[in-house]
C-alpha cells in the first residue's frame, strides 16, 4: 500500500474528530473546529513558564522566565505519509535529494558532493564517544524516502516521523500546509505539558512504574542496544504517551526544527555528540536554528536531551536520520 493510500484509508476509516482540547477546559469555537489546518492539532494555552535548566548541558543555561500566547499545535511529528501528501501535491525536492552546490562546499571531496544525507549506522564494537564519525556517515542516495540509504524505503513506516528533512525542507511543508514551524519559546512551553520545571514532560522519575515514555537508545550508545537489530530507529508516533497537553513523541524519537536561531555563551566539548554530528560552533547565530526534544538515539549513558529544556544548534543545511519537525498555527 502506498504511503498516500494509506493516508486516505486512515481518513476515511476515521470517525468525525472530536476536538481533544475540549476535555481539557480549552475554548474552541466553531470558525476553529472547522478550520483545515487544525486537524490532529491541539490547542496550547497561552502563559509563563520557567524555560531552560541549570542542572544538564551548558546550553541550556540558565534558567529564565519566559511567556508565550496561546497557540495550536501538530499532535506528533509530521509523518512521512503526511510529508509524501505536500510532496505528491508539489513535486517538492528536498535538499537531500539535490545534488550540493560546489561553491558552498570547497574543500569537499567531488566525489562525495552527489545527493545524500548523513544516516546513523551501529558500530560492531564499541568505541570511542569523543568521536561521532564512529557511528555518523554521509550515505549517497540517503532521503526522506530512503532513511538508511539507497536500497531502504518508508514501506510499512507511513506513521514514522520523517526525517532527512532540511529546515528549508520544514518550511516548505509548513508554508504548503498554511502553518508555521513553532519558535523554541513555543516548543519548550507545550513540550512540558503544564509542568513547570520538570524535568522530563511527565514529571522527574526517568521510567515511572518502570514504563518507558519515549523513544530513546536503551543500552551502551552506540554499540550496544537492548532493542532488536531492526528497533533502533524511530517508531510510528503516538506509540508513548502524551503529554498534559495531548501532545506526542515531544521528546525522543525525533529531534524537531525551531525557527529560532541558535545561540550560546559558552562552546560546548568539542567533537559533537549523538545529536550533532556536524557540529558548528563557530557558525553564527543566524545560520543555525535550534532544535528540541531529544531523538531515538539519546541514551542515559551518552546524551540525556530527551528533555523539554534539551537544545542543540544546527546549520539550515543539515539532514539526517533523526531530525523531524512538527507544525504550529497561532493565533490571528
């Protein structure tokens, strides 16, 4: 079944929707309810919150009071059933699919400027974490409709995040789909899901009652996983559960695109980590954009951003295996 087909069979099998913020004391009014855009979004309240954290990575420092007004927002990351809709309506390219431009890459080997994208691939053995070149490649032919290189697919994978997506390649589908993407003001605040200062979206205990609540790598990244072979990768949203607001998948499985730019006071260790393996420290601010939430490959023994406050910069031209985004529709 084709990724589109199975998008229309999940809508026509679909009973009316019923407006999920409603149960949470949200107004919606009619003009809402009917609106297109808003379908499978949520409605965040607007309000203050305490953004960032004191006690993990640099990055996230300090801790600062901040405000948003109310907003809606995708229930989950953008699928690749949802993504294959904008591309079939388009015939939108995405930057992986485009062969690089040699003048924005001298030094590059010409070989290796042919279509593509960085995939994540499990070393046999374990190895040195100072360096992310042991688990990260450049795969020719690596795309959203091919997430681990030329001969994979997103067969049977409609309900995954899409991943390999550019933040050009965000915007585009958030443009066609008359949303936005989300500031990292806006991510924070409905990632913690009405809890202030917690630390995950559910609360401060990792595993409550010893149940998972995310895609994360469970085991010793990046050589050793608890999972099967074939699981360390993203899974069909909704498969953790929601957060205060109804929202899925806000931390692990997929890191997710901010139109905010990335800044720091301080360099972070040098040699990138599972989440930024192409790090660009010295890039500016305005060539980077934050990202939130963390990915399936965060692991407790190696990168703990699967946090609402968790954030990592990176360039507008980066695709790869692990980073998602999801759509927002303010307020007019």
């Amino acid at each position: 079944m084709s990724l589109e087909l199975e998008q229309r069979t999940r809508v026509d099998q679909a009973s009316p929707r019923a407006c999920k913020c409603a149960s949470r004391g949200l107004a919606v009014t009619s003009d809402q309810t009917t609106d297109v855009r808003l379908q499978d979004m949520l409605r965040v309240p607007g309000g203050s919150f305490q953004m960032g954290s004191d006690k993990f990575y640099r990055e996230e420092r300090p801790i600062r009071q901040a405000s948003v007004d109310g907003f809606w927002m995708d229930s989950h990351p953008v699928t690749n059933a949802e993504y294959a809709k904008f591309v079939d309506a388009t015939g939108y390219l995405t930057l992986s699919e485009r062969s690089p431009d040699p003048a924005l890459y001298p030094d590059a080997d010409p070989e290796l400027l042919v279509p593509g994208s960085l995939v994540f691939t499990k070393p046999e053995q374990r190895v040195s974490l100072r360096d992310y070149r042991a688990w990260w490649a450049y795969v020719p032919g690596a795309s959203w409709r091919h997430p681990e290189g030329p001969d994979s697919s997103v067969t049977g994978r409609a309900d995954d995040p899409v991943v390999h997506v550019s933040y050009e390649d965000a915007v585009a589908y958030a443009a066609w789909s008359g949303k936005s993407l989300p500031t990292e003001i806006e991510w924070e605040f409905a990632a913690r899901g009405g809890l202030d200062g917690a630390t995950y979206p559910w609360g401060d205990e990792f595993a409550p009652d010893g149940k998972l609540m995310a895609n994360i790598w469970l085991g010793q990244f990046p050589s050793e996983t608890l999972k099967s072979e074939t699981d360390y990768r993203t899974t069909a949203v909704k498969s953790f559960p929601a957060n205060g607001y109804g929202l899925y998948d806000v931390v692990g499985n997929v890191w997710e695109w901010t139109t905010s730019p990335f800044e720091q006071v301080v360099t972070p260790p040098a040699g990138g980590s599972c989440c930024s393996p192409a790090p660009a420290v010295e890039a500016k601010s305005d060539l980077r954009r934050a990202v939130k939430g963390g990915s399936h490959l965060c692991a407790p023994n190696y990168c703990l951003r699967y946090r609402p406050a968790a954030r990592q910069g990176q360039t507008l031209d980066t695709s790869t295996s692990h980073i998602g985004f999801r759509c927002v529709v303010r307020d007019a």
